[in-house]
C-alpha cells in the first residue's frame, strides 16, 4: 500500500507521502506454499492479514485452504505459527468465523461454533498453545462442522494479533513462515500441510505463490510531460515521494502525474487501486473535495473535467480534486468492469473505498518496457475564488494486488 501526504506550500498544493501496500483483494497476503516429504499439500493456501506494519496491534488473520484429505469427527486442522506470533491467551472469543463450504468463494457455506479447549456435538474446538505458538481447531465429534469433505473449503477468521517488531532495515521486509496441517484426531499423523510466507513491513503487504514475484513502483513524472489519453500536460515535477503543485489560482486547472510501474508472473495478472482517508483539510476545518462540487464522481462512471461551480455559501463547490488513468483496459477490483471508460481525460473523485487505477489480466513487467504494467495516475485540482486561503493536507493510499 502506498501512502501520500499531499498539503499545500502557500495557499494549497499537494504532497504525498509514499506506502505501499501490496496485497490481496481487501489487505493481504498470498501464500507461498512448500512441499514436505511427509504429506500432501493442502490447496489454494492463503492467509490475508488485516494490516501488514510492523508492531500493528488488533490484526485479523483469515486463514483458506482448500482440503486435500477429507477430515472426519474430532480430527484437526492446526496452525502453526513462528514465536513471533504470539498466540498466548488466543481463544473462541478470537475466532471472529469459522466456515466450510463446497465453494471457492464461501458461498451457501456451514457456519462452525467454535469454543475453547473441548469439542462436542455441532462444536469445533479451539485449543490455544501458547509455548508451542499453535492454535488447532478440532472438528465436532457430531453433527455441524464434524466433517470437512475433500476438495472443500474451509475459511477461518482469527483477530488480536500483534505483528513483530521492525528487524530489518528500512525498504527491506521481516519475513516469516506459517504452517498450516491436518491431522488425525490424536494429531500423530499429518494428512496435508503447506506453509505460508509473510513480510512485514513498514505500511507494506508483500505477497506471492510459489516462485512467484511481484514488485510496486511509483516514479515521479516531469513537469510539461504529454501523458497521453487527452489529459493536459503536466504542471509540475512530481516524484516518487511528492506532488507539489505549489502556490495556486483559482479558475486554472492544475494537472499532475505519477507513473505506476507492476512486474509480476501472476497468470491472472494485478490490479493498482488508489482511495483517501478523507478531503484534503486545513487547520481551520476548511477542505478541498472531492470532484465533482463534492459528490465524488463514481469510478465507473467518470466524467470530463469541470470546474469547480463556485457558489457563495456552498462550500463544496469552492474546489475540488480528481484523478484518473491512462489504463484503458482498466478492469475492476474484482475482474469485471466497463473498460476504456476513464478515455479522452475522464476523472472520478477520491473516495475512502479503494478503486482501480491500473489492471492486467496475465504476467506483465511493468518495470521494464512492458505497456501493460504501466499507467499514469493523473491529478487534477482546481479552486474557484471562494476557496479558504490555508494550508490544506490529506492522505492517499496505493494499493497492488497480484491475482494467482
């Protein structure tokens, strides 16, 4: 994920300071997924983690696999994790869901009740090790969630962990290595395991399969730069880590630009999605938002540019803000989507829920020359004569997701 800083020099402006988040589809990771000599690999490993900083305290793990070996009454699904996970005083209170279901995506999926250290009829239970770092959910002895057939699904949502401390130094990710398996009722004998890699990193999720890669870069775009699309030359000179459009009129559209570079081997390629925590505020509570006149124009549906109405006494018509792509093969988040819709310099408005900027549908090398990776995320802000003089800031978050 990718955070921006953007504030005014004088009157207004824009900086942004840079995280990245790299993800799956909602903040996660994918799965690395190794062989052992002594079981049979589970499926479609993965566990998404809430919030991927280092120290970050109430994160959620959502632990799916697809089973291999079916699993019977009492039998055991157990998760393994490194002692920099500390799992002590985990326990049924924690386990925010707990589903099997016969499809990929949980749907018409059977619901578990999940209690602490005992299991019983429709009752799974949990049962926390905190010296070995373990948490192993044993299946009813009847009835609900007493089985799991093979090939179906099984989706288990754990919150209040605390991430590990900051290790290694700054732009490099602490990785680590958690074990998932199954096992008989006893757990001496191991049907299925796999094992999940995962980085921690200052505002960053980093995530791949088995010899996967994936890498996010964001660089700055020169000044009176054509970024094609029929978006206006750029104004300034921004950076990796900064958008400064400066001191500012009103009635002059500003434009910006940084370039969005993705390199992955995923065969269901990646999508770049951008969102803000909120408009972009001065000290004294004024904001510039989100275009257009504050109803921010929807990411499906964008719009060409106009200015800000400009009416006393409306303040959201004072100035506002949007963005858009040259990707136009932009698909949703979720692989659907009208493409070509942000053509001929169309823009939405920035909202707090994250929508795409850049997608592909198959391995790209964004980094390189490959035009599929790449795209220009494209600002534009404009002030009417109303807008308050002020120092005005806001935050904007990337976040690249490669789908395996």
């Amino acid at each position: 994920m990718t955070k921006w800083r953007l504030f005014s020099r004088k009157n207004l402006g824009l900086w942004v300071v840079v995280n990245f988040f790299l993800a799956q589809v909602g903040l996660a990771f994918l799965p690395i997924i190794s062989q052992t000599d002594a079981a049979e690999n589970l499926q479609n490993v993965k566990i998404t983690l809430s919030d991927s900083r280092p120290s970050k305290t109430s994160v959620s793990h959502t632990v799916y696999f697809q089973a291999t070996t079916a699993l019977s009454a009492s039998e055991k699904i157990v998760v393994d994790y490194p002692s920099d996970f500390d799992v002590t005083g985990m326990g049924a209170a924690n386990v925010s869901s707990m589903k099997i279901s016969a499809n990929a995506d949980m749907s018409s999926a059977t619901t578990c009740t999940v209690a602490d250290d005992t299991n019983g009829v429709d009752t799974v239970a949990l049962v926390e090790d905190g010296t070995a770092d373990t948490l192993t959910f044993q299946l009813a002895t009847s009835g609900t969630c007493s089985t799991v057939t093979a090939n179906y699904y099984v989706e288990i949502v754990v919150t209040g962990f605390t991430n590990p401390a900051k290790s290694a130094t700054a732009g490099t990710a602490d990785t680590y290595l958690i074990a998932l398996s199954t096992t008989d009722s006893t757990g001496s004998t191991t049907y299925d395991s796999a094992t999940v890699k995962v980085a921690i990193i200052d505002a960053v999720t980093i995530s791949a399969t088995v010899q996967a890669t994936l890498s996010f870069v964001v660089a700055g775009v020169a000044s009176a730069t054509s970024v094609g699309n029929s978006y206006d030359a750029t104004d300034v000179t921004t950076t990796a880590t900064t958008i400064p459009f400066g001191t500012i009129n009103s009635s002059t559209a500003y434009t910006a630009a940084q370039l969005l570079k993705v390199s992955t081997n995923a065969s269901n390629g990646f999508y770049v999605a951008v969102k803000q925590d909120a408009n972009m505020t001065d000290s004294a509570g004024n904001d510039i938002d989100a275009f257009t006149d504050g109803t921010a124009t929807n990411n499906s549906t964008p719009a060409s540019w106009a200015s800000p109405s400009g009416t006393a006494g409306s303040e959201n018509t004072y100035g506002h803000l949007g963005y858009g792509t040259t990707d136009l093969s932009l698909t949703d988040l979720n692989g659907t989507g009208t493409t070509d819709r942000f053509t001929t310099a169309k823009f939405a408005g920035l909202t707090t829920t994250y929508e795409a900027v850049l997608s592909h549908s198959g391995p790209a090398d964004g980094t390189g020359s490959d035009t599929n990776g790449q795209a220009y995320a494209v600002y534009q802000l404009e002030i009417s004569g109303f807008q308050q003089a002020g120092i005005y800031s806001n935050t904007i978050t990337y976040l690249a997701t490669a789908k395996y």
